[in-house]
C-alpha cells in the first residue's frame, strides 16, 4: 500500500513542507517546498531524487541528505539538513491520507 504523507517544520529562517509518497518503508515519491532558500537553487529537485528510495529512517533519511550537501555544495541560510529531515519525519508520524 502506498501512503501519501504531508508534514512540515519550522526551521529557524523559514517553513519546510514536504510531501511524501511511501511503500513498503522506503521513499517513493518526494516534494519539498517552503520559503526557504537554498543555493544553487536547481539543486532542489535533485534533493528530491536523491530520496527516492531511502528508507524512512531519520538517521538514513540525515546521511542521505548530509551527504548531497556535501557533495553538491549546498547552501540554506537558516535551514539545516536536520530540519528538512525533521519535516520528513512529522509527515511520516503525521496522518497518513
């Protein structure tokens, strides 16, 4: 069964919401928005694939996301990786639609 999942978490410069599709555990479908900035700003859908797959796990969830800042050298003034992390995990915790 698939679960369409919303949360959202308010990081210290702005609000992330995210939209997930999950199955079996894992990440299949991922939309991050919000009023947050990040740098390069086209960087943002890669993110977003870069989940897929992931199994939801907050501390899967942080590396995977840790490590594409790292490699992608990304920059959100006022968000870290532990919020957007954050923000996948209440939509996971949250009410399954």
């Amino acid at each position: 069964m698939i679960w369409l999942l919303e949360g959202q978490h308010k990081a210290s410069k702005g609000l992330i919401r995210v939209s997930l599709g999950v199955e079996d555990g894992m990440i299949t479908k991922v939309v991050i928005s919000g009023d947050f900035f990040m740098y390069p700003e086209d960087k943002l859908w890669d993110l977003e694939k870069s989940l897929i797959g992931v199994k939801v796990d907050r501390y899967t969830i942080l590396g995977r996301i840790k490590r594409f800042y790292k490699e992608n050298g990304i920059l959100t003034p006022g968000a870290k990786p532990e919020d957007f992390t954050e923000a996948i995990m209440k939509a996971v915790e949250g009410q399954r639609v």
